[in-house]
C-alpha cells in the first residue's frame, strides 16, 4: 500500500529548495519531518490498535453466541434421541390393551411437553 504521510511531501520540498540552505538548516528541517511523520506514525498505530481491540470484543461475542448455539444444539440432538426411544418402544394404538392405554397417553403426553420446552428454549436461544 502506497500511503504517502503528509510530511513526507513537506519533506521533498524542503529537499528540493532552489536557495540552497545551510546544513544545519536542512538538519534542522529534516528533523522537523521526521518528528511530524514519528507523531503521524504514533496515531495511525493507536487507531490500528482500537480497531484492533474493537474487532476482538465483536470477534469474542460472536464466539460467546456461537458456543451457546452449539450447546442448544446438543441440548436438542439429546432431546430427539430421546424422543425416538420412547417413540420406538410404543406399541400401535390398535395393538394396546385397555389397561395400558394409559401408559401410552402418559408417554404422548410427556413427549408433548418435552417439546414444548424444547421450543421455549429455542426461542431463548434465538
């Protein structure tokens, strides 16, 4: 990147005089140059160093918000393994027995709820 400071400009004219100035003279200038250019350096580091912060804290809040995504999702992942266990071990409602209709309706219900949690934590997440 081709970024010209400001003193450097003074810096070649100051060169380029056509009344030849003294050595200490030019010394003098030359030094004058270096201090404005060492001050411009000074800030665009400071600048460099609170975008650099800046970009670090949005970096870590983005890290944050993604860890909690993961843990939801394996909150979820668990969730549904679970849910398919019972939903595998349930017998078809025609083959059920009176007896443990009740059981079946205990376990729908359960699974019902469990969802609905689920979902309220997602929305939180979200």
């Amino acid at each position: 990147m081709d970024k010209v400071f400001k003193a450097d400009r003074k810096l070649k004219a100051l060169t380029s005089c056509d009344d030849e100035p003294t050595l200490e003279e030019r010394a003098q200038r030359i030094a004058k140059a270096v201090r404005k250019q060492s001050i411009e350096v000074k800030e665009n580091w400071e600048q460099l160093k609170t975008r650099a912060s800046n970009w670090q804290k949005q970096v870590e809040k983005a890290l944050e918000k993604l860890q909690e995504l993961q843990k939801a999702l394996d909150d979820l992942e668990a969730h549904v393994i679970t849910a398919e266990g019972v939903h595998t071990d349930q017998q078809p409602v025609g083959d059920l027995l009176i007896d443990s209709l009740q059981g079946h309706i205990d376990k729908t219900t359960w699974i019902c709820w469990s969802c609905t949690q689920h979902n309220a934590s997602w929305i939180n997440t979200n």
